[in-house]
C-alpha cells in the first residue's frame, strides 16, 4: 500500500513502551474474551443472550480504540474509512462516544480528529489507572 494513502497526516503519538505493553497486553485479554463470546454465541441458546450480544459489540469497539492508539503511536492511522457503526448513511457524518462514554455526539468524520479524541480519553484512563494502582501500592 502507498504510504500517502495509509498515512496521510503522520504525527507519532508518545507513549511510553510501559503503556504500550499494557495496551498490547489489554487486547490479547480483549481477543480471549471476545472469542470466548464468539463461541458461547455461536452454540443453540437456551437463554436470553442479547448481555452478551453487547458485551461483544463493546469488547469489539475497546480493541478498536485500543488499536487506534497503538496506531498513532507509531504515526499511522487504525481507521481511514467512515466507521459503519454509529455512521448516518450516505453523509459523512456518524454518531461517536468516546471510550467508556454514554453520551453520543453527532461529528463529520476526519480521521486525524477521530484518532486524536480516541487516543486522548484513552490514554487519560490509562493514566488515571496507573496512578490509582500506584497510590495504592505506596503506604
């Protein structure tokens, strides 16, 4: 693939390689789980199922967030194209909820402004969990 057309806009996202293992580590758990949903899904249902319906549809959308800003770390974009989910066919425009949010917000798409709110909330609470998990450490 052309670089021009996979990285139109490259800035490198830094962080540290303590945060990138911690990303790396949190989408091969994300993966386990989300074949695991896969194959409980996948059997004849003797239940209801629609909890974990959506719990796969939110495991997808952390690994996709989580790859996103694995992404820009090395300056490259995860998503280039509309996302299906959320998106107002045939416009631009899509529905986006940043990580762990609840209220969604109607935005034109532009990749480079996607990438950049995903990686900011994420990494935030990233940050914000390794900073509880210090003081909790430390006396």
């Amino acid at each position: 693939m052309n670089n021009a057309t996979t990285n139109p806009h490259p800035q490198t996202l830094a962080l540290s390689p303590a945060l990138r293992r911690r990303m790396r580590a949190d989408v091969a758990e994300l993966a386990r789980e989300a074949r695991a949903l896969k194959q409980r899904l996948r059997q004849r249902w003797h239940e209801p199922m629609g909890a974990a319906q959506r719990r796969l549809s939110q495991v997808k959308i952390d690994v996709t967030y989580r790859l996103i800003a694995l992404a820009a770390a090395r300056g490259r974009f995860h998503l280039l194209a509309l996302p299906r989910r959320g998106s107002i066919p045939g416009t631009d425009q899509y529905y986006f909820g940043a990580p762990g949010a609840t209220l969604y917000i109607l935005a034109s798409w532009d990749p480079a402004a996607h990438r950049e709110s995903v990686v900011r909330e994420l990494v935030s609470s990233y940050e914000s969990a390794c900073t509880s998990a210090a003081e909790q450490v430390s006396p």
